[in-house]
C-alpha cells in the first residue's frame, strides 16, 4: 500500500506574514531560514492572503517560494482564491470606476478600502503576482477533503463540479465584465451555509455534488461561530455533525494562525 503524503491546511492569512512563518516553523513545514523543510508533504492554503494586515504581498511572496521549494522537494503548496484575493484584482483591474447596481454607488476601491485594503499590498504588486493569483483555483480536493475559501452555497452559481466552478471562475477574471468580476467577489463574501439544525444536510448535498468526505474552509472566524474571543481560539471547529471544519482563527483580530494536518482528529 502507497502512503500518502502529509497534508496541511492554512486559513486566512491577511497580512500576518511574521506569525504565518512562526506557525509554519512550529509545525516543521519550513526552517529557521524561512526556507521549505517538509519534503513530499502537501500544503494547502485557504486563501484571504490580503487586506486586514500589514504586509499581504510579503504573504504571497512567501507562499510563491514555498510553492517553487516544495515541488523541487516532491511536495506541493498550493492555494485557494480568497474573497479579497478577488477585491485585490478587481481594484487593480477597475480601480474606482463605478459596479452596475440598483442599490447606490459601488465600486472594488471602495469596497476594498471598507475591507481592510491596505495601499503596501496594491504598491508592491507586480505583474507576477497577478498571473499567479489568476491561475489559482476557487475549489480544490486534498486527502479526501473538500476544501473551499467560503462557507457558501454561492460556488454552484459558477457550476456543478469543481472543474466547471473553476473554469467558469478563471473565464471572468480572464474577462473584463466588471459586473461578472463583482458578482464573484459578492458572492465569495457570503457565509454561515453550514450552520444551524440543516447544517449536516447542506454539508451532505455539497460532499455529494462536489465530491470528498468532509468540508474545510476558511473566510469565516471559529471565535465569531462560537461566539467567543479570537484569544481562546486553540484549533479548528469541527461542526455540522463533523461534516465541515472551520480553520479561520481570526489573526488578524488576535486570534492563532492555524496549520491543521488531514484529517483532523481533535
């Protein structure tokens, strides 16, 4: 029997490049010298490299190397589209030119600028980082997970399996409709479908449709679904009858930078 490789996740990350690196190191994924020590593990982030924190690009360039080091060492870092991985582009793209609406003015810069938009991450982006985010997938499957930025309903708007969700993604950014660019970022900014006395159920329907035996995802903060300081955060939740795992620690409201191996068995 072939083993499979270690598998990692990473919730969103907004900025915080200094404790990322901290919780990459605690957990042997990387060295001293910032560099990947994991061999052929995998490593998947959620997305949500931006906004909120001090230095998003520092965050994606770190993850940029780490992707370059690891498939020479056998392994994979791979990432997710996160909802303001989409405003980052959209301002970029569109800056503050007006979004078609019937519910008053909206554009990417103003919505970016209410989102935690920092003016480092739009100085310090280049060519380079555009192509690579644009290439990065909404959805993805690693060790028999489901794994999503969003805890939404909203991706079966873009199709019925991953390839079509993905593909349908990749076309709009490849696009210049600013309103189909919006609709992706309005759409990702939606939560909470797998709370409540349904959430088992929804989490069945998608695992059905989508594939995988359980769902992970980030975007939404643990301390905020239970109601608590992002402090007390320890590790990931695990809820809707252990259907879905929450990995958002909120870090950049205080709360822990989570890496959580596959499957989670806390």
């Amino acid at each position: 029997m072939t083993l499979q490789p270690a598998t990692y996740v990473v919730g969103d990350v907004h900025g915080h490049v200094d404790p990322l690196r901290a919780a990459l190191r605690d957990a042997g994924l990387i060295d001293e010298a910032g560099d990947w020590a994991a061999g052929e593990t995998h490593l998947w982030f959620l997305g949500d490299f931006v906004d909120r924190g001090p230095d998003g690009i520092g965050v994606i360039d770190l993850v940029m190397r780490l992707n370059r080091q690891a498939a020479d060492a056998g392994g994979q870092v791979q990432t997710l589209l996160g909802n303001h991985e989409i405003l980052l582009l959209g301002v970029h793209k569109f800056g503050d030119t007006e979004v078609p609406s019937d519910y008053g003015y909206r554009s990417f810069d103003r919505s970016w600028a209410l989102n935690g938009g920092q003016q480092s991450d739009i100085d310090a982006l280049t060519s380079e980082h555009i192509d690579w985010l644009m290439a990065r997938p909404a959805l993805a499957h690693a060790a028999d997970h489901l794994l999503l930025h969003s805890d939404t309903l909203e991706y079966f708007e873009w199709g019925s399996d991953v390839a079509d969700i993905n593909d349908t993604v990749r076309d709009v950014l490849a696009g210049d409709d600013i309103a189909d660019w919006w609709e992706v970022w309005r759409r990702m900014t939606t939560r909470y479908a797998f709370r409540g006395p349904d959430g088992p159920e929804v989490a069945d329907m998608v695992l059905d449709r989508l594939g995988g035996d359980r769902i992970v995802h980030g975007h939404s903060v643990i301390a905020d679904q239970l109601g608590v300081h992002p402090m007390d955060i320890e590790g990931p939740l695990a809820y809707a009858g252990g259907k879905v795992l929450g990995v958002d620690g909120g870090l950049f409201v205080g709360g822990p930078c989570l890496v959580v191996p596959l499957p989670w068995e806390g």
